[in-house]
C-alpha cells in the first residue's frame, strides 16, 4: 500500500512539473511575440508611444528596420527639397551664376549631392550612437549599441512631418516664421526622442539621458565658439592697426 501511494505521488508530482514546464515555455513564447514587433508597429509606437516601443526595441533591436526607415526618409526628404528647389528655379540661379550648364548635368549634380548627403547621415548616425554609447558606459550604464543604434534611426522620423509641412508652407506661401516654428519643434521632437533612446537602452535617469542625447549639441557649440575665438584671435591685430592708422 505504501509503495502504490510512492509511486501515485511521484508520478503526480512529475505531471505537474511538466504542467508548469509547459506554462513557463508557453508564458516565455509570449512574452517574445510581444517584444517582436513590425514594422508598422515600430513607426506607429515611435510617434504614439516612444518609451514602450524603445524599450521593447532596446531589447531586440531591429536594425534591418532601422537603417530602412532612415533610406526612406532620406529618400522622401531629399525628393522633396528637389521638388523645393526646382519650383525655386534654382537652376536657373545655377545658369546666372556659371552659365549654361545642360540639364543631365545639372542632374548629375543634384543626384551626386545626395548619395553624398547619404554617406554622410549614416557615417553620423554610426559615429554618434557608438560615441554616445560608450559615454553612456563611462556614466555607469550597461551598454546597449546595437539597441541605441536603431532607436536613434527611428528617432529621426519627425524630419519627415518637417519636411512635409514646410513643403506644404511653401507652397500656400505662407510666412517663413512659421517655417522656422515647424523646425524648432521638430528639433525638440528628435531631441526628446533620443533622450528616450538613452535612457531605454542605457538604463539610466532621465537627467543624465538627456544630458548625454545633448552632448553632440555641446560639443558642435564649443567647437564653433572655439573656431569663432581662433579666427577673432588671428585677425584682431589686423583690425587694432586699421583702427589705430
């Protein structure tokens, strides 16, 4: 009798870990499909709710993703100002300025400056997410480069409502004042979006997240005022003896 009950409970006992396996594996499954998103839900998440969608993304980066929502808005970006310039007949500037330069010409040019823009956006991007990365560790945060690299390309997807409004600004020829609105809410749109970058990815608070996202701002601000001091330093004792003569 004894043995018979043993032997029930052992096998009772092994059914419900096998239960609870199940559960877990099953609970586990979910979890992932949740934090797997699309891309539809990436953009969407990035406008709607950026702090959920990032931190989801800090997890499993989708830079596949990223690196094509960057090309798309370069691409809509870039169209646009095309468009911009064209009805600005910034050709014709061109022409008044060097003389007859022929329209595939002109083309090429147009399309040269862009694929340089584009080597450009992504040396950046590269350069500022890995630099900001590793300030990031040197605060005392994880690390998360891969995470902080494609958060930072869906931050810059406000540029695209930017441009869109400014166009359409244009267009209605409405004042530049506004044009300049558009721009500096746009600028603290991206800005915001990168401190939630940092700090989703990094695990740090959002003072020292957002001090970091401002740290490319800084360190462009020093470098002008540095370059502006250097030129007023070299050219001052030419102005004192125009001055003084």
């Amino acid at each position: 009798m004894t043995e018979e009950k043993r032997i029930t409970e052992e096998t009772t006992s092994e059914t419900r870990n096998e239960i609870l396996g199940e559960e877990i594996e099953s609970d586990q499954d979910t979890i992932g499909s949740e934090e797997e998103l699309s891309l539809v839900e990436i953009l969407y998440g990035t406008v709607t709710a950026p702090n959920n969608t990032f931190a989801k993304l800090a997890k499993r980066p989708r830079i596949a993703y990223s690196i094509l929502t960057v090309l798309a808005i370069y691409l809509f970006t870039w169209l646009l100002n095309l468009s911009d310039l064209k009805n600005a007949q910034f050709g014709n500037v061109i022409m008044e300025e060097f003389g007859e330069i022929s329209t595939e010409l002109l083309s090429n040019i147009f399309i040269l400056m862009g694929i340089y823009g584009l080597i450009l956006l992504f040396l950046t991007w590269f350069i500022v997410s890995g630099t900001l990365n590793l300030w990031a560790s040197l605060l005392g945060s994880k690390g998360n480069a891969k995470g902080l690299f494609a958060c930072f390309g869906f931050a810059m997807l406000p540029s695209v409502f930017s441009e869109v409004l400014q166009t359409i600004i244009n267009l209605l020829r409405l004042p530049n004042v506004i044009n300049t609105i558009i721009v500096v809410l746009s600028f603290i749109w991206i800005l915001y979006l990168q401190m939630v970058s940092v700090r989703t990815t990094q695990g740090l608070s959002t003072g020292i997240s957002f001090f970091i996202a401002l740290t490319p701002i800084l360190v462009f601000g020093i470098l002008m005022f540095v370059s502006v001091f250097l030129m007023f330093a070299m050219f001052f004792p030419v102005y004192q003896n125009f001055f003084i003569t």
